[in-house]
C-alpha cells in the first residue's frame, strides 16, 4: 500500500468519525475541510468531495447539494464503520 493510499483510508476514516460525532450525523464540504486540517489533513475542497462521492458509492453517506453546498450524512452502514461494527476495504479499521 502506498502513503497515499494508507493516508487516504485514515482520511475516510476520519471523516465518518467526525459525521458520527455531530448531532443529526451530517457535514459541509467546507467545514469538513476545515476539521481534516484541524487533523492535520490538508485536502481541497474538490478532494473533499471526491471523498464523499467515494463514500456515497460504498453506501455509507447520502449527499445533498444546495446553495453551493454539498451536505453528507451518514446512513446506518456508514455509521457502523464509523463505530467499528463493521469494516470495509478502503477505510483504515478503528483505533489503527
């Protein structure tokens, strides 16, 4: 596995953790930028939401656009990736 590739499933990782922690489960591509480099996770936004369509075709977040905004939520599976009920290939494993 490349740096990039384990970079990016810790990056996938993080980003369902975070969707966990908020109160209805969803996130901006603009504030979910922000917290990824809070974590030290500089990515664009156009790389944001590669992610998150990255996400959206595995099954774990819906996407809503509006107002020049994309709003990803998890769905049930996405939170059980996020809690480590489950894993996927492509997403680092819990506490990895």
């Amino acid at each position: 596995m490349s740096f990039e590739d384990y970079t990016i499933t810790h990056v996938r990782r993080l980003i369902l953790e975070q969707l966990e922690k908020e109160n209805d489960y969803a996130q901006n591509q603009i504030v979910m930028k922000g917290i990824l480099k809070a974590y030290g996770q500089t990515l664009s936004t156009d790389r944001v939401l590669t992610e998150f369509n990255w996400l959206l075709e595995q099954g774990l977040v819906t996407l809503e656009s509006f107002g020049g905004f994309t709003v990803a939520r998890l769905t049930e599976r996405g939170l059980d990736i996020a809690t480590g009920t489950a894993m996927i290939p492509g997403i680092a494993r819990k506490g990895v």
